[in-house]
C-alpha cells in the first residue's frame, strides 16, 4: 500500500458510491478506509447488493451489513433508506461468526427500516416471469416490490412494525388477504398463508430486537459530536432510480439519496468518493454503449473473475465510459476517484476509452439516462497503449508502467476528478494511495 495515509485520514465525513452499474469493488474501499472511522453507515437498497473483501486468506461478502464491520472500533449502521430481509440478515450475521468476526457490540439497524417479506420475493419471480422478452433484470430479492410497498404506504411494514407482535399480526394478516387478491388476478397464482410467514418472521424479529434502534438518533447524536462517520453506497450511480438507465434500474436512489436513508443534512458530508472500475462491466439487460460481446470482452471477464457476488451471474464488459463517468461524477458530486482493477488490463495491447457517443449520426458527449435513447448508441473511442507487465506488486504509483500511469492520468482528464486510490489486484495491500 502506498504511505500517504495522511490523506485518508483528513477525508472528513465520506461517502463512498459505485459510479458505474455496481460490483466497481466499493467493499474494499469501504473496508481499507473504516480504520480511520467511528461509524459506518448503509443508507439504500438491500441484499440485491454484493461487497466482496478479502482480508489474508479469508474472503468476505456482505450483503446488508456495511463493509465495515471487520473493525472493532467502528460501529456499522444499516439505516433507515435499507430495506431489510430478517432471513437474509441472520444468515449473514451467522456466517461472520463462522469467521470469528462477532457483531453483538458494533451492529446497528434502524427501526424504521422497511422488511422484505416472502410475499416481496413472488411477487418479483412472477412479475419478470410475465414479462418474458421485456425483462428487467432483478435479482428476485423482493427488493423492488418491498420499495414500492413503501411508497404505497398501506402494505408497508418496517422493522418496527415486527418488534410487536399485536401490530405485526393485524398488519400481515391483512397485507397477505391484499397480495392474494392481487397475485390470483395477475398470475393466477395459489394463495399464500399469513400464519407460517408470521411465525417465521416473529422469531426472526426477536434474534434481531438487541440491535435495533433509532439510527437517525444515533447518527445525529455522533455527528454533532464531531464522530467520523463512513457512509457506504449500495448499487451504483448507473442504476439509481432516478438517475440511472430507467426501466434497466434498481429501486432505490444509489447516488443522491443519502440524506433520504440516513436523516442526516447533506452537509454532514465532506468528501464523496467515486469507485470506478478501470473498464465497464454490467449484470442484466440495459444499455452498454461500450461491451464488447466478442473475445475481447470474454478476456476481460476471466481476468476479471466478472460473476455477481449475489447472483452468480456473468457480467458483460466493455471498455471504460467517460462519457457515463462524467455523467455520474457531476449527479454524485465526486471530489475523488477509485479506480479498481487496474490489473486486469495487463497482457492487453491496446486500451480504449469511450469519449462520445453516436446516437443516430449525432455526436455527443451527454450521457442521457433512458434505455431507449441509449439502445442504438455506439461508443467514439479514444485509443491509449496498453502494458504486459504484471503491476500487481506495485506499492507506488511511480512503480506502474508508464502506460498505465498514462491510462491513469487520461481518465482523470476525461472526467474531471483526480483518481485518489488505485486497487491493483484483491488485497488491501495491493491498494495505491495517490
């Protein structure tokens, strides 16, 4: 790891958000970063996201708990915008014990978290059923479904909601009676039984009680006493409900929507780190105006080990979208970038950056979010010498190849903000600090 942990340490209240499709490696920023903060803090989506860190031999993959719950000293918040699966939760809770990592002092969940119940889950499974060719591309999580019940206020139930067994019973009872009236008229589908779902998930809400709380309390206590506080983005800028390529989006709002999921002011912030992978990589339908769907693309993906974290599934990779990285730069507010797996362009001769798309003859260097303006775009590349060397051991920025340090300083120029941190490879050491 480079030596100017100065820096890290004057960062200020951080956010730290994926500027592409997601998977841009956020859970080893979140992690190298938590050492030098009292709070980590998740404010959007659900398990649908996937933060992978590798610490010496042992691999982590959190879901719904932040990143930053490997450090003792930190305390790792799941805030009020996250919408929460009990099941999903324990299971993880469960298996960081298996690792000797006991998160009974330093987990925090907020009682106003909305739930995601096995209702949530067939809804998602019937509906991208139903749309067949038109798919959207979920992670059949119950994400989306458990977000909208939100807004609809009525079927809405939160963490809070399942702490008392009364109201629990009365709203599930009659949120179930709803969802079937609505599952049989759409999709024909067998009604479900309220009372195994409440048994289930009553227990579960019990397992869960010791860490809930009012979070929005707990942050605004810590932050005007001056604690250091982490926050951690789920998905990325690309999928953001309002900002992202709608409908190929997630549910939730993954580059603006802090304040919404935490209850803190915007200025609580100081700093928002951009995690940005070196090339483009993307899970599901939606437009790419930079895959390379051939050999090319393939390479990057083996060398990239491109699989969901969640899902499993293979990504489709490109190359790096400036044009999209400017776009979601400006939307977020990124005083700084991350650039991620560096490494895995070694070995290639040439490298290619997307400047401007062409859209139906027209040239133009505005990313505009809607799936079907982008649908024909093609990607105007600029093309930069690629590197052999392996750069995986690299403890400098003065230690890379000169082009890559080349391909460095080109992607700040064509988006406008310094790159901050290089990762080179998995390891928190193999992490450049700029």
């Amino acid at each position: 790891m480079g030596n100017n942990l100065s820096w890290l340490q004057e960062l200020g209240n951080t956010s730290v958000i994926g500027l592409q499709w997601g998977d841009e490696g956020k859970g080893k920023i979140v992690d190298l970063l938590t050492e030098h903060y009292e709070f980590a803090i998740r404010w959007n989506g659900g398990s649908n996201a996937g933060h992978t860190v590798r610490v010496g031999d042992k691999k982590y993959a959190f879901h719904l708990i932040p990143s930053g719950i490997l450090h003792k000293q930190c305390t790792s918040v799941v805030a009020n915008g996250v919408v929460i699966d009990p099941l999903k939760l324990l299971e993880e809770i469960d298996g960081l014990a298996g690792k000797g990592v006991d998160v009974a002092d330093n987990l925090k969940l907020s009682r106003a978290a909305h739930v995601v119940l096995p209702y949530h889950k067939l809804q998602d499974q019937l509906s991208e059923s139903k749309l067949a060719g038109s798919k959207i591309g979920t992670t059949a999580r119950g994400i989306g479904p458990c977000y909208a019940d939100k807004a609809n206020r009525s079927t809405a139930i939160r963490l809070i909601d399942m702490l008392d067994e009364v109201r629990f019973r009365e709203k599930l009872q009659r949120v179930v009676a709803e969802k079937n009236v609505i599952f049989g008229a759409l999709y024909q589908a067998p009604p479900l039984d309220w009372q195994p779902i409440f048994e289930q998930y009553r227990a579960c809400a019990e397992q869960l009680r010791p860490y809930v709380t009012d979070t929005t309390k707990l942050l605004h206590t810590a932050y005007r006493a001056g604690r250091r506080l982490l926050f951690e983005g789920a998905n990325a800028v690309l999928l953001d409900l309002d900002h992202g390529t709608f409908p190929f989006v997630t549910s939730s709002n993954c580059g603006t929507g802090l304040s919404v999921g935490t209850g803190l002011p915007g200025a609580a912030v100081k700093n928002t780190l951009g995690v940005v992978k070196a090339y483009c990589s993307r899970v599901g339908a939606g437009p790419f105006p930079t895959e390379q769907n051939n050999p090319l693309g393939d390479k990057i993906r083996q060398r990239g080990h491109e699989y969901g974290t969640t899902t499993g599934r293979p990504r489709r990779c490109g190359w790096l979208d400036a044009v999209a990285l400017r776009y979601t730069a400006a939307i977020s507010g990124a005083t700084g970038l991350c650039l991620m797996l560096l490494d895995v362009l070694s070995t290639f001769d040439t490298l290619k950056i997307g400047t401007a798309y062409n859209i139906k003859g027209q040239i133009t260097d505005w990313f505009e979010p809607d799936a079907l303006e982008l649908e024909g775009a093609g990607a105007v590349y600029e093309e930069l010498p690629g590197w052999h060397e392996p750069i995986e051991q690299a403890t400098s920025f003065a230690e890379l190849p000169k082009n890559a340090q080349a391909y460095v300083h080109r992607i700040e120029e064509v988006v406008g903000v310094p790159v901050k941190i290089i990762s080179v490879g998995p390891a928190r050491h193999q992490t450049l600090i700029r």
